[in-house]
C-alpha cells in the first residue's frame, strides 16, 4: 500500500457527495475521482465513454446490453474476449474494483460511491464516509439546486436510493446504509456544507490522509 490514503463517500441522493467530494479532495490535496472510473472502465471493456457514463452507477445491466451489441470486447493481456451470455453486471463490477484499488495504491484519492468502502475494506490508509439524510431535507436540497417540480424530483431521488442500494446488495450482501460499514456518517442535510468538509477532512487528517 504505497499511496497517499484514500477517502471514500458513499452519498444517498440529496446529500451532497459531488459537492463535498471535490471540496475534501481539495483541502486534502488529492484528486477527486468520479468521472474518471467510469472512463477507465469504459476504455477496457472497449465501450464509448458517453454509452458507459449513461449506465454508470444507475443501471448497470444497461452497459452490458451495448458490450453484448458489440460482439466482442478486449483482453487486458491483448486481443479480444468474445462476449458470452455470462457477461454480466459481476464482470462490469470487478473492473470498477480494479480501478478503486488501483487508486488506492497509486496517487490515492477521494472516490465518490462505487461501494468503494466495500472494495477497499479495512484498509489503514482508508477513511469511508456516508452520507445521508432524511428523505424530505435531502429532496429540499435537490428542489432547490435544480429547479425542477418536486414530484419529479422525489420519484428521481426514490428510484436512484434505490438502484444504488440494490447494486450494493446484490454485489455485496450488505446494506449500503449500514453504519458498520462506514467510519464516519454524517446527517449533510443538518449541516452548512463547509462543517461537512470540516468534518470529513479532519477525520482524514486523523487517518494520516492528506
């Protein structure tokens, strides 16, 4: 484990993880890793990145729908992997953890979901983070930073609490809003964002982060 630490946000909708984030990265002195993954998965499995960003996170099986369209996909040793009717959101999933531990052992970082604090485990350069709120005060949030009707947004928060939760059971027979997992939970809904930062930064700093 040579890399600077890594922190990791798990962040319901509505909680502000994109925001804290690249904040935290920033203060720490990392980099923020978000967009990145799902690029770096993209380019090994031979997928354009738009269609691979369009299914990141939400709907996995929605990736393996194009990867399947293409026929085949490629070999990290070299050449080309026919893709099976076994390609499926466990193959997307592995390379997603290869790339989370990959940071963790090279320039380190802040990686935003991806069940990172799973992949990453106990980790003694890891600090994991969740952030959560209830459902109300996270839907002001949204309404508020997007504009948008409210009944719109409650149904888009719903549906995206519920996709991600259900890839980190499926994927890891856990309950991603589960406190065991997790060093520091945080209520961002109760909070100014900057005691947020505060919070996880000094905590990092404790982990020897930074």
């Amino acid at each position: 484990m040579s890399g600077a630490g890594v922190v990791t946000i798990s962040a319901s909708y509505g909680a502000g993880g994109d925001l804290v984030g690249p904040a935290v990265a920033a203060r720490l002195g990392l980099v923020f890793h978000d967009r990145a993954i799902p690029a770096q998965v993209a380019g090994r499995l031979g997928v354009p990145l738009a269609e691979a960003e369009a299914n990141d996170e939400n709907v996995a099986r929605g990736l393996w729908r194009i990867v399947a369209s293409l026929g085949t996909m490629p070999d990290p040793m070299g050449g080309v992997v026919p893709v099976t009717e076994q390609l499926d959101e466990r193959t997307f999933r592995l390379q997603t953890e290869r790339v989370v531990r990959e940071i963790a052992d090279g320039q380190g970082g802040v990686v935003l979901g991806r069940a990172a604090a799973l992949v990453l485990g106990d980790r003694p350069d890891a600090l994991h983070v969740r952030l959560d709120g209830p459902e109300e005060r996270r839907l002001d949030a949204v309404v508020a930073r997007f504009g948008r009707p409210r009944d719109e947004m409650r149904r888009e928060l719903r549906a995206n609490d519920a996709a991600r939760e259900g890839y980190v059971r499926r994927s890891y027979r856990v309950d991603a809003t589960s406190p065991r997992i997790y060093h520091l939970v945080i209520d961002s809904t109760a909070l100014p964002q900057q005691t947020v930062v505060d919070l996880v930064v000094e905590a990092a700093r404790a982990r020897g982060i930074g």
